[in-house]
C-alpha cells in the first residue's frame, strides 16, 4: 500500500466510525485500491433479474469428467456473443489480458490481468463491456421483431386475400362483420408482437434504449489478487462452476442456505444437512493449541473409530488440533458439523471438495452470526461461543 493509499485509507477508517452499522454489499469497492494500476482481478457480473439468457446446463454431475454428459452450459447466441465480447476487452485496452472466461446461464465470471497502468478505472471498462453487450442484444431483439412483423405481413396478406374475394360476394351485413374481425386480428397481431420482444423487456425493470432491458444487472463484484496461489483457486473456481451448479439442483435442499434456523433461542445460518444436528453419537471436538504432534496423533487416533462407527464430530476447527482430526474424520467418510464466525450468503456455496460430502449428508455448516462480505476478526470470545454452542449441540440438542 503506499502513503497515498495508506492515508485515504485512514481517513475512510475515521469517517467508518460516524457512518452508522455497514451495510454488506457484493458491489462495494475497495477504498484505498487503485484500480488502473497493475493487478489482477476477477470480475463477477450477473444478468438483469437473474434471467437465464446466456444459456442452459447441461450433463449430470455423476458423469465421469471429461465425458460428453458432464456438467456444462451449452450457451445461446446471446451468451456466445457475450463471450466473445468480454475476448475482444483486450482490442479495447491493449493493457488488459483476458485470462479465463466463465458464462453460466444468469451470470459471468472473468479473470482480467491489468498488465501496464490503465487510463481509466477498470470501472470503465466494465461499463464499456456492457453497452458493447447491450448493442448486441438490441440488434438481436429487433432481428427477431423484424421476422415476427414479417411473418405477421405474411398472414395478413393471405387473410387480405381472401377477405377480398370473399367481400365481392358480401353483403353489407358480411362487411360489418369483416371490419369486426379485422379489429380483432389487430389485437391478437399486436399481443403476437409483445410476445416476441418479451425476451429482451424485463416486467418491472426499466427498458433500455428502443424498449429493450439492460443484458446485466447493475454494478459488479471484484476480487483483487493479493496471494501467490489465489489465481489457481480462481482457475479452478471457474472451470468447476457448472458441476457446482449441476450438484445444486440435483440436491437443492442439502446446497439451501438457512438463514433463520432456530437453535438454543437463537438463529443461526446453515448450510448442509441439517437432519446431522438429530443424530445419535455427536461428539464434540476440542483441542488445546498448545498440543504438540504426538498429542495430536493421539487424538486423531481416538477419535477415527467413533467416526467410522457413525459419530458426528461437532468443532469450529481453529486449533491444529481441531483441525487435524476434523480432516482425518472428513478423509474418513465421517459425518461433520462445522460452526463459523460468520453467516451465509444467500447464493453461498461449499468448497468444491465439499460438494461431494454435502451432497452425501455428511457436511453441516452453522453460524450464529449474520453474514458479511468482510473478514472477521476472530477474537477469544467468538471461540469460546462456538466451542460453547459445540457442547450443547452435542449435549442438549
């Protein structure tokens, strides 16, 4: 961070304290980032409403990977155009690499690598991206417009036809009855033609230019790489999202997240099989930080046969200790229940070497605070909440 940054940031920190709670938000930028300097960032976008434009999954998720019925998004034109827009930023910006790409139906993931000092806020050149996707939705809806009112001429012209031969023989009542059906054809021409653009107009959302709703909500999420491993991670993130995806709606309610899961007087958040919290044999999990590794083998070791024997093991898993037999249990096949210091996101999703446990019923996750997009600072008194709450769930729930 240099002085400059380091002062801004400061200075946010002493406005923080009179600006009232912070409220969490997936679309907040950093205070104190320069965001046309050299970094690496992923940026996450989703479409206007949710809407699943950019196309639909396919596969299962017990497919080998690899194979053609493995988890993955088969995009619309919509969608392959976007991709192919959000390839073509580095035309734009020759500072900018685009390292990875991910299009799921309702939203996108990108890796972008600001190589050289940018000369405008990345903000602008997400801003770019998405009248360029704009642009290219307009043209597709009034395409589509173009063929409905052309083939709405068509018909028309064959009822007009007909109508006229039929009128040489008409009568005045036969007319009148003509001019009654002709005003009847309009409306249901009319509605036919608000169906075709339906795609593009969200009800409730505010159309944009020629009546056509924004392809992307508004704002976006970014993340700054700051680790040395973080951008594998994000590789891997994105090429496995699908699969996520896939797992979710294969089992929906062992992927929900509970946001007001009463327990002990208190709502907690969950994530995971909450039927574990009702099993017979939960064991609580807790390990001084001051054992050396033999002590923690030991434990390891007494506690491997209660797992394998069907007891879940109940830890918020900060100690080396906590840690060590919670992993050996997890590599076990064990059932666990894990407690965090903070809440879940609505749209939250377990580690991917956790989906396949979560979707066995093997992986709880609770927390008895709200959620935040912020770090926690983990203090001896949340440690010692969670290890209380441990106890009862073992004991009392």
């Amino acid at each position: 961070m240099t002085e400059e940054q380091r002062k801004k940031h400061e200075k946010m920190q002493t406005k923080g304290s009179f600006a009232g709670t912070a409220k969490p938000s997936m679309l907040r930028r950093s205070d104190y980032h320069d965001y046309s300097s050299r970094h690496m960032y992923m940026i996450t976008m989703t479409t206007n409403g949710r809407q699943p434009l950019f196309g639909t999954l396919q596969g299962h998720p017990d497919a080998p990977e690899g194979s053609a019925d493995y988890p993955h998004v088969a995009l619309s034109p919509l969608g392959q155009a976007v991709a192919r827009e959000w390839a073509g930023i580095s035309g734009y910006y020759p500072q900018i690499k685009v390292v990875a790409t991910c299009v799921m139906p309702d939203h996108l993931h990108g890796i972008l690598f600001v190589q050289e000092q940018l000369p405008v806020h990345l903000g602008r050149v997400i801003a770019g991206f998405k009248q360029g996707c704009n642009k290219i939705w307009r043209e597709m809806s009034e395409s589509r417009h173009g063929m409905a009112t052309h083939k709405d001429e068509s018909r028309h012209g064959m009822a007009t036809h007909k109508d006229e031969s039929r009128h040489e023989m008409a009568t005045h009542k036969d007319e009148s009855r003509h001019e009654m059906a002709t005003h009847k054809d309009l409306v249901l021409v009319g509605r036919d033609l608000i169906a075709a653009e339906g795609a593009g107009v969200e009800k409730g959302t505010e159309a944009g230019e020629a009546g056509v709703a924004p392809v992307f909500s508004q704002g976006y999420n970014d993340r700054i790489l700051l680790e040395k491993d973080q951008l594998e991670v994000w590789m891997k993130y994105l090429r496995e999202n699908p699969f996520r995806l896939a797992m979710k709606r294969a089992h929906p309610d062992l992927f929900r997240v509970d946001t007001a899961l009463p327990l002990f007087g208190r709502t907690f958040s969950a994530m995971g099989n909450r039927f574990l919290l009702q099993r017979p044999g939960r064991l609580q999990v807790q390990c001084s930080r001051s054992l050396n590794k033999e002590q923690i083998e030991e434990r390891v070791a007494a506690f491997l046969p209660k797992v394998k024997s069907g007891a879940v093991l109940v830890s918020p898993s900060y100690s080396e200790g906590e840690r060590a037999v919670m992993r050996a249990a997890f590599e076990a096949g064990g059932s666990l229940i894990v407690l965090m210091e903070k809440g879940f996101h609505q749209l939250e999703k377990p580690p991917r070497h956790f989906f396949d446990a979560c979707a066995e019923g093997r992986m709880l996750w609770l927390s008895p605070y709200a959620y935040s997009n912020r770090e926690v600072k983990l203090t001896r008194a949340i440690c010692l909440e969670l290890n209380e709450y441990a106890r009862r769930i073992c004991e009392e729930g």
